[in-house]
C-alpha cells in the first residue's frame, strides 16, 4: 500500500469542491502535512495516513508540527485508511477511512485508533471502501466545528 493509502486522490476526487495544494516540503521544514484545502469559508491541513493495524506511525517532526500548529488555532486533521485483505491472524478484510482531530495527535501516536474510538474522541469512521464511505459526511466534519 503506497503511504497515503491514494488518500490524497481519493479526497481531491470526492471533494473537488475545495482547492487543494499538495504540500512537498521536504527538509526545508518537515512535518507540514500531506495537503492544505480551502472551501466553505474554512481553510484546514490534512496528513494522510495508511496502516493496517490500529496504530498509525508519523515521520519525524510530524506529531510536533501539527500539535504546535493546533495550539496557535489552526486546523489539522489526519486521515488514516486502514485497509488489509483479512487472513487468520487479521480477520474479514477491511478498508476504512478514520478522521481524527489533529487535537487528538498524541494520543494517536501513542494508543492508536481502537483506544482513541474507546475515548470517543474519533471525528468519523467509515468501512467497506472508498465507494461506500460518506463523503458529504467528510466534507461537513472538516468544515464543522473544530
């Protein structure tokens, strides 16, 4: 599975109402996330995420980039595709998107999905592909409120 799990063409796809920038910052200031989007009167960052288990690995500096950039006000959200073909020791095969609030990075990096889900404190999760996740349900989380 690429990095993003394609989640950057799946959202500029099914979301083409917001103006996208792919963000390639390399080392001049690493951690900045994946995409930058503007609609609905609301601008926001995105890193995208792929795993196949619960828990979800961060480069370098980019826990700290988007937890700094949450406390001066900003909006930072990161979605994770989770996605495997099943097996015995995995279970029925599974493709989910996960949204979680940038508020929520250290516990992500920390505990995982499954934990924060048991927290409550996941913006939306969505099964069975891209074709079947909500995404006029996306789009509303990520104008909503912060």
């Amino acid at each position: 599975m690429i990095r993003d799990g394609d989640l950057r063409s799946l959202f500029h796809d099914n979301l083409p109402e917001f103006d996208w920038a792919v963000i390639e910052t390399g080392p001049t200031t690493p951690g900045v996330p994946d995409a930058n989007a503007a609609g609905h009167g609301v601008e926001f960052w995105i890193e995208m995420k792929a795993t196949k288990s619960y828990s979800v690995r961060f480069q370098q500096f980019q826990v700290a980039w988007i937890h700094r950039r949450v406390r001066a006000g900003g909006r930072v959200w990161i979605a994770v595709r989770r996605s495997h073909g099943g097996g015995p020791r995995r279970g029925p095969a599974v493709d989910e998107l996960w949204l979680v609030s940038g508020r929520h990075v250290l516990g992500l990096e920390e505990e995982g999905l499954f934990q924060l889900a048991m927290y409550n404190v996941i913006a939306g999760s969505w099964a069975e592909g891209p074709s079947r996740w909500d995404w006029s349900a996306v789009r509303d989380i990520l104008v909503g409120p912060f």
